[in-house]
C-alpha cells in the first residue's frame, strides 16, 4: 500500500481559484495514487450520467442535460477512494491486533483498502478473524434477540440507498423500535425542523431550473468548493447573466471567490475566472442570525418610509396576509433589535448590511442557499426560520427562481428520512406499514443520535447496528464515546472499508463488508439498480457496473434482508428474499407505503435529471398546523448558546479540500494553503498577536464547556487566516474530541460544532 507521504506541514497561501488546473492536478494525484483499473477510469464517464451510477459523495442534483464529465474534483475522488485496487483482507488483521491500529491516521486505516470477507472480532488475540455470512447472521439475531428492543441502536450513513434504507426502517420497526438516527441528526436535523414547523414542508423548495429564474442568490454558511463543487457551474451561469450572489460566511473560501470551469477549454487556456460573489461579508461564526435581523430592518424601515411617501411598498403584504401568521410578533421583534445589538453580534458594519439589504429590496426572485454554517448551532433552527422570514417578507417561496435552498451532505441522507429512517413516529405512516405487513409498530419516539450517544455513554444502549458510516469518528464526546464503546454487548458495522469505529469492538463484534455503488450489483433476477434523492427532491436511479472488489461482499439490502429473516418471525406478508432477488419488488412495497411522492417509481427509475416527488409549499399550500407558512421571532442575535467572555472563543470545525465528512482523501487542503497535515488551527491575526501567539506555534484546544470537563486537542499549528476576531478553525472529525455531547441545536438536536466554546493554552 502507498500511504500517504508525511512531509513538514506546509503552510502557503494558494492564489489561484476553485476549479481550474488546480482540480486537474488534484486528481492527477489522487486517481493513479488509488491505481485504479481501466474499467474504473472508465466509470468516471458513468458518473451522474442516465443510466449511469450517482455519486457516492454530495447530494448535488444530477440534470437532464449533463456535461461530459458530470463529477468535480471531490466527487471523482469518491470514486477513486471506492474503487482502488487496494485490498483489506484477513491476511492484514492477521498481522495487526485492533490495539495497534488505533495508533494508525483515519487516512492510513481508509487508503489500505477495501474489506474483502466478513470479520468477526476474537477478543483472545485482538484482532478479527473471517468468518461465514451464515455464522455472522445468526449470531448477530441470537445476540439481538433476548435485549430489550428500546436499548438497540439502528444507525444508518446517508449514502444508503432508498431500498436498503426502506428495508432497514422496517426491520427495526418489527423488531420493536425506532431508534433510528442518521447522518441527518448530525448535520441537517435543523432544517427539518425548521422548514417543517415554518412552511409545512421538512426540505427545500428549489430545483435546478430555479438558478435558471433567479435574479438573487443569499447565501449562507456552506463552502460550495469543497462541499459540493458540482453547484459552481450553476453558480457561474447565475453570474454570467448578471445574478446578484451575497454571501455570508466567516472565512474566506475560494469556491465563494473565483471559479474556473475544467471543463470550458477558453477559461482553462486563459485562466480566466468567474467572480461568483458579488458581496462577501465575513459574519462571525454564529453570527448570522444578527445579519438576517438587520436586513430585515433595513426592509422594514424602507417600508414604512415608502408608506408614508405613497410609493411602492418594499414589503409584499398581499403575500404575507394571504399566506402568513405571526408577522406582528415578528415585525415588534424587528423593530426592537438595535443596530449596536446587530453589528456587535454578527461582526458587521451597518453598512455592510445595508448594501446587502439595498439589492434584496430590488429583487423579484430570490433563492437563500445555506448548509452546516447556519444548522450546526445551538440556535441553528432559529437560523433557517430566520432564512425562511427573509424569505416571506417579500413573498420569495413559491414562485419560480426562488425558495430555501438547504445543501445536503451525504449522496441520499434526505431520502433516507423520506423511506422511514427517522426516530420520529409523525414522519412515518405508521398505520399504513402496519396493514402492509400485519404488525404492530412502536409510537414512541426513538433516540436520536444525541441520544444514542448518551445511551452509549451511560451504558443504556446495549446494542449498535451501523449500516456505512464512521459513527464513533463523527459524533461529539469522543474521548467518553470510546471509551464507553467496548461496554456493548453487540457491535455491527456494515462497512466498505476500515475505520477508526471498528477498532473499537464490543463484547460481540461483526465487520461485514458490502458492495459499493459503483459495483456490479448481481442477484437472481440479473444486475440491479438503486436510488437516491437529491438535494432537491429529485429521485434518481443507480447502476453499478465495475468489477465487485471481493466475490464475498454481499449489497446492503441483501445484508439487512439476511440479518432480518433470521432476527424475526416468518411474515406471510414479507418475503426478504424475494425482495433481493428483485429490488423492483421492493421499489413497488415502498411506492405501496408512500404513494404520492414515488407514483411509479420503476417505470420513471432512470428518467433524465431524475423524477420530482412533489413539494406543496411551492404551490403555496402550508401544510403547517395554522395552514399558513409561519413567521417566527428569534430568541435574541446570536446562535452560538453561550456567552462571549475573556479568553473564549468560538470554534468552528472545517471539512478541507480533500475529504468528504470523516474520509480523510489526502494532506493537501489546497484552498487554505494547508499541505502535509490536518493539525491547524486558523486564527485572526489580531487575536494572534492579542494572546502573544506566534505564526506556527504549537498550542492546544481546551473546551470551555459550561460542565467543566476536561476535553483538550493538543498539537495545533497556529496559522494567520482571514476569519473574525474571537473565531477559530480547525478540522473536523479531529476537534469533535472538544465537543460536549449536550452541546447540541435546540428542538433538532444537531451538534453545535460551528460554535464550540473553548480557550487556547499556549
């Protein structure tokens, strides 16, 4: 194996933009570093293509008239990462107890490989042994079987397709719970809650040919070039016909900047670039619900000055009577706010909002792209009922070119909650899978992934099924998470490759690995095909086609059938087996449990750009419980939940240039200028020199938690960045180890991890 080089850090600003020569060398490394076969080289020309496979990284939509090369430099390297010809086998764990590699980096357990055969963990020798699909699954059911159901944990990745998500929802469900977290709960929970409670509707509103009719685009907290490249050429052709794009964020990230299309040979002979914000205002983390409040109040102080002049209103208020409540809470909070209040909590000049304010004020079609930077605070919901207040104020939901815009993480983490995986009992049709399947399915709500991780923690969760996902890397609490990990009784981890979560067993512990995406996906009836629904609502077909890594991989909904036919009783009116044979089979059970949104779902499976499922607050029909879609008065100016003081600051955790969530791709954070490691900490050079640090001085992290444990990241580079005074950066998942588990977003409980409390010890 080629692991990765472990070179000085090197620390150099990078000038150039996103996109452009930089995406083509970036992949010039990683796709010969994976050496990936001929076949998988040919694959990159399937991706997000019909009847090709979506991919494995972001949500982004894949449109009905796509580019010759429908992947960005992220998602090829997802492609990459799945199908190198690097192999984990049982010969590896032979050589390596479990205790060892825990000394290994998230990047060095990934790049070895792919698993090969099902493992169970032998406690005698530390380290994991082959073993039979048969034996694994009839341990895993005889372990299963006498534990309480409310004290087993079902968690599932967002990359899980419709399916093996569907199937996995029911089989909890029949076993007697649904303590069914995923990675929702850990980044877009609050949007959920939010657009649920404010306009009826737990999604977006907006679709690809929404950038075709907007004139304006807000956009708040999501790094787009690193996050979902894909969206730039979207954001591009905005720019090029003279869209406004405002940004909020708290540093400056390049993807925001400038951009150059890899695939427009002018730009690439030319270097030319594209500026894609128009306005760029460096809101302090936490610090955007301030922003919101004071472009709110510039357009209600225009607005009474345009009633008292007699001129035309900047307020739509034939909109807001029609189709709102709340208003008058709303406009008193408005004008109660103070624009001391407003600058000292976002970190912006009055004028800097204003300027932002004057072009919402001309625009007909507005669309507020937003994604972690606004959901992952102790106020987060409060942030996306403020977007959606924008919004209504001059009626910008429900007509073409305008709406939320929430961007989604993981390829089908927003399909998963469609199909049933949710611990909430209103999000499911209870009664109808009930007369589907002749049983009777718990009302009670289940843990989310907050309360999992309490229940870990305090030793009530007794079992943990994860199907994909790095749980233990991915939540707060680590130093607590790990060491309360072996306590459990049952441990299973459906896997492609290794990571730091299985090295952590229980008392009975399976690594079963499964097919990727990408792959050919064989069963009785011939190659299947799988789904996903986009950012946007939109429902796609998968097919893989490359060569399976391991004759011994079984796919995802045939893990969960085996686990399933053996954990529960023979239904009459459930064959799991049929249903691998055949995945249409179980397309048809989930289009009979949700008819309106998958309204023949085999027949429109690959239609080009995917099938819409339906969103009623485009039709201005609020499914909400006054009827109306609901303005919402915010608590106060600041989402972080905690006080500034002397000393603090707020920690905002950073995905880099090379991951997508825990997978770690490279060393090599081109747009920060961070190469050779993952151990820095981004700093205002004005609290810099305020706290007599110097450029590259080794400091730590200390969580300054309300609760006054000890949690401490040790070994961070201080680096000069250009981020707001009393803010700091550093890479996520390796500062999750600050996070207090209780530090979570109010109603959603999402993790706060784009505001963290904690000082700096030199």
């Amino acid at each position: 194996m080629a692991k990765q080089r472990s070179d000085a850090p090197d620390l150099t600003p990078y000038t150039g933009p996103a996109g452009g020569w930089g995406s083509v060398r970036s992949l010039a490394d990683i796709l010969p570093r994976e050496k990936m076969s001929a076949e998988a080289y040919r694959e990159l020309g399937r991706q997000n293509k019909p009847d090709g496979f979506m991919c494995v990284s972001c949500a982004w939509p894949k449109p009905a008239k796509h580019h010759p090369a429908e992947f960005c430099e992220e998602g090829a390297k997802a492609t990459a990462w799945e199908l190198t010809t690097y192999r984990t086998t049982p010969e590896f764990f032979a050589e390596h107890t479990l205790t060892e590699l825990r000394g290994w980096k998230d990047y060095d357990l990934e790049q070895h490989g792919r698993l090969t055969h099902p493992l169970r963990y032998d406690p005698a020798s530390d380290k994991y042994l082959a073993c039979s699909w048969a034996d694994a699954f009839r341990e895993i059911a005889s372990e299963l079987k006498p534990l309480d159901p409310k004290s087993v944990v079902f968690y599932s990745s967002g990359r899980t397709s419709l399916e093996a998500s569907y199937m996995y929802g029911l089989m909890a469900r029949m076993y007697g719970n649904q303590n069914l977290p995923d990675s929702s709960n850990m980044c877009h929970e609050s949007t959920s809650v939010g657009l649920k409670s404010a306009i009826g509707v737990p999604v977006g509103t907006t679709r690809l040919e929404d950038f075709e009719q907007c004139d304006m685009i807000l956009f708040f907290g999501q790094n787009v070039g690193s996050n979902a490249p894909r969206m730039l050429h979207d954001l591009r052709s905005c720019r090029k016909r003279g869209v406004e794009i405002v940004t909020f964020n708290p540093l400056r990230e390049r993807g925001l900047e400038r951009f150059t299309d890899p695939q427009s040979p002018f730009e690439m002979a030319t270097r030319s670039e594209t500026r894609i914000s128009t306005q760029y205002h460096q809101v302090k983390a936490g610090g955007d619900l301030g922003a919101m409040m004071g472009i709110a109040k510039c357009l209600v102080d225009w607005d009474d000055a345009a009633e008292t002049a007699g001129t035309e209103r900047v307020l739509d208020h034939a909109f807001i009577a029609e189709h709102t409540k709340g208003f008058d809470d709303f406009l008193a909070a408005v004008r109660a706010a103070t624009w001391d209040d407003i600058e000292r909590e976002s970190g912006l000049g009055r004028d800097e909002i204003t300027e932002s304010a004057k072009l919402y004020a001309k625009a007909k079609a507005v669309m507020a792209i937003y994604g972690m930077g606004l959901t992952q605070h102790v106020k987060g919901v409060e942030n996306v009922r403020m977007i959606v207040n924008l919004l209504l104020m001059r009626g910008n939901i429900g007509k073409p070119g305008a709406g939320p815009t929430p961007v989604r993480g993981h390829s089908n983490v927003q399909g998963q909650r469609t199909v049933g995986i949710t611990e909430k009992t209103e999000l499911v049709p209870v009664d109808k899978i009930e007369a589907q399947y002749g049983f009777t399915a718990p009302r009670e709500k289940g843990l989310d992934t907050v309360e999992s991780c309490r229940g870990v923690i305090d030793g009530k969760v007794k079992a943990f099924v994860a199907l994909g996902g790095n749980f233990l890397r991915a939540v707060p609490e680590t130093a607590a998470m790990e060491e309360a990990w072996p306590r459990l009784t049952l441990s299973v981890q459906i896997a492609t490759k290794l990571n730091r979560n299985h090295l952590f067993p229980g008392a009975v512990t399976y690594l079963l690995p499964c097919l990727g995406r990408i792959e050919r996906d064989d069963q009785t009836s011939g190659p299947q095909a799988v789904s996903m629904e986009d950012s946007t609502s939109c429902i796609h077909g998968s097919r893989g086609k490359a060569e399976p890594a391991s004759p011994h991989l079984l796919s995802e909904p045939a893990i969960v059938a085996g686990l399933a036919s053996r954990l529960l009783a023979p239904n009459p009116k459930l064959d799991w087996e049929a249903w691998v044979a055949d995945y249409s089979k179980i397309r048809d059970a989930i289009e009979a449990t949700y008819p309106e949104p998958f309204k023949d779902f085999n027949q429109r499976l690959f239609q080009p750009g995917g099938f819409w499922k339906g969103n009623k607050a485009t039709e201005r029909v609020w499914l909400t419980k006054s009827g109306k879609a609901e303005f919402l008065a915010p608590t106060g100016l600041s989402a972080t939940g905690f006080d500034d003081a002397e000393g603090r600051y707020r920690l905002m955790t950073l995905r880099s240039n090379d991951q997508f969530n825990t997978t770690i791709y490279g060393y090599y954070d081109r747009f920060r200028g961070v190469k050779n490691t993952r151990d820095v900490l981004f700093m205002n050079e004005k609290d810099i020199a305020r706290a007599g640090l110097n450029e590259g001085q080794i400091v730590a992290l200390e969580s300054d938690a309300e609760d006054g444990k000890t949690r401490a990241r040790e070994g961070l580079i201080v680096m000069p960045y250009s981020i707001p005074e009393g803010c700091l950066g550093a890479y996520y998942p390796e500062c999750n180890v600050l996070m207090s588990v209780e530090h979570y977003a109010e109603e959603s409980h999402v993790p706060a991890a784009k505001s963290v409390p904690v000082r700096i010890r030199a």
